[in-house]
C-alpha cells in the first residue's frame, strides 16, 4: 500500500524479533505522513544476508509528543519525527 503525503496512519504493532528500524515507543501509534520518500532496500532483511528487495518505500511520519509519552511536560505542540519503512504502516481512516 502507498501513502500520500497528509494521510493518517498507525505503525503496526506486531512483533518482530531480531533486527528492525521502528522504534518500539512508536507501535501502534497514530500519526501523519509528512513526506514520502524513495524506496530502499529492506534493512531489516539486509541485517541477516538478505538482499533487502523488494526495495520499501520510505515516509517520514509526524507524531504528537504527547500520545507518545503521557506524561511529557514540553509544549502541547511538540512532535516527533521518525522515517518509517511501508511495511510498517497501516491506513488509519
């Protein structure tokens, strides 16, 4: 599935053991696409031998702070960013 730039989505929250580059404090959390990137060889795969194809497309995805960490004391309007691989996102309309 592709994502557009504006288009809410949710980091999966499946398991996954071993080597992987989205961050644990972001499964299962909504956010926004701000931007689509490339696609890239699979890390994921490529960490044990693997070629990493097919290549996966690359979003880097806005987070509110504060559905992240309930208790963060910063401004309301503070985000996160993070780059988060296609086959971790799902759509969340």
């Amino acid at each position: 599935m592709t994502f557009a730039q504006g288009q809410a989505v949710r980091v999966s929250s499946r398991s996954h053991d071993g080597h992987h580059r989205t961050p644990g404090y972001l499964k299962g959390m909504r956010g926004t696409v701000e931007r689509v990137h490339s696609r890239f060889t699979n890390p994921e795969t490529r960490a044990y031998g693997g070629d990493g194809t097919p290549e996966q497309r690359l979003y880097l995805v806005r987070f509110d702070q504060t559905r992240i960490w309930s208790e963060y004391g910063g401004e309301s309007g503070d985000r996160v960013l993070a780059d988060v691989s296609e086959h971790w996102l799902e759509d969340d309309q």
